[in-house]
C-alpha cells in the first residue's frame, strides 16, 4: 500500500462546515494545536511531542490547501521542536534539574529577529511567486516569517516571542478563511486566545524570579 493510500482516509470528509468539508486531517490538527498551545502556557515539556503530531497533521493540510509556505514550516517546526524539547529539559545545562527560566528578548535577539523576517519574508514571497501556484504569497511569507521568529523565541523562553505569536494569528485567521480552512481559522482565534494566557503566565513568572534575584 502507497504513502497516498495510507493518507487517503485523513482527507475524508468528517463534517460540513459552512458547506465547506472539514477533513479528519483538520480536526486532528484543531486538536493537537490546542492542546500544545495549552501546554507552552503551563511551561509543559510534553508541548513539544504534541506540536510535532500538530505540525505532520498540518503538512498535510496546508500542502492540500496549496499553502506551501505553511506546509514546508512545518518541517522547520518540527526541526525547532526537537532543539526546543531538548533546551527545555536541560535549561540548567546537561544533567541539571533546572528547567529553563522565562527571559525577555535582548536588543541584539531584537535586532537579528528583525532583520531575518524582513529578509525571509521577501525571499519567500518572491520564490512562492515564482515558483509555486499560491495565490497569497505575501502573506503566506509573511506568517512564516513571524512564526519562525516566535517559534525561535519559545524554544528560549524570551517572554516577547507570544507577542510574535499574536501577530501572526492576527494574519493567521482571515488568511485560512480565505483558504476556507475554517475550522483551522477558529483554531487561530483559540490560538490568540490562549497566547495571551500564556504571556501573563510567563510574565508572572518573571516578575517572581526578577523579585528573588533582586532581594
């Protein structure tokens, strides 16, 4: 049996939405990308295992919706993820029982991060323009970018990495209703919902340890 064959059944249709079909493929990355977001909230270290079955549910979803930019992230997420998990565990450094503490972004992270989405952001809409079918290659370039710098800052715990998130689900959600993936973009308003949960928690977090060092 062929890889196509093995997928076929996630690209079923489960339900109807807005006379638009909701695939298994959908619903499974509706799922898993709430609960990683829950869990990044909480500083949970089982958020990387779940964002990596989230990202290989959104490949699938994003390559069928002809999002490609989206769809290749994914792989730099998973990437990310396993440089995350790791960094998470060991924050103390190797074999340490410290866990990695909530920081705020420098003003050298600041200025690379800038300088990396402005340039990746025109590289990639120029190669989507050019080389693919997307029909949003913009702003498909331009979520990839924030998501990237964002996915940068979590694997680091920089407190300001969920303001990243935020501005790329504030581009995510009428991107995917354009794409009418319209689970996916209710997802994205969960998904903002749940960044601003999490930047008070880690804030929080922050304002305590800053209080300790400073007593």
């Amino acid at each position: 049996m062929s890889l196509a064959e093995w997928l076929d059944p996630l690209r079923q249709p489960l339900f109807t939405l807005l006379d638009t079909p909701v695939t298994w493929t959908e619903v499974l990355g509706f799922g898993s990308g709430a609960l990683c977001v829950w869990l990044v909230a909480r500083q949970h270290l089982a958020n990387w295992p779940i964002g990596i079955a989230n990202n290989l549910f959104f490949i699938l979803l994003f390559t069928q919706a002809g999002l490609y930019a989206d769809a290749g992230l994914q792989i730099v997420f998973i990437t990310l993820a396993v440089y995350g998990w790791w960094t998470w565990a060991h924050g103390g450094g190797p074999g340490s029982a410290e866990s990695l503490p909530v920081r705020r972004t420098t003003r050298t992270e600041w200025m690379w991060l800038g300088a990396a989405g402005v340039v990746g952001t025109v590289a990639i809409t120029l190669l989507l323009d050019r080389a693919t079918d997307s029909t949003v290659p913009i702003w498909d370039a331009l979520t990839t970018a924030l998501s990237l710098m964002a996915t940068y800052g979590q694997c680091r715990k920089r407190l300001e990495s969920w303001w990243l998130w935020i501005a790329a689900d504030v581009v995510y959600i009428p991107l995917y209703a354009y794409k009418e993936l319209y689970l996916t973009s209710l997802l994205y308003v969960g998904f903002m919902t749940l960044c601003v949960l999490g930047l008070r928690n880690w804030r929080r977090d922050l304002v305590a340890r800053e209080a300790v060092m400073a007593a």
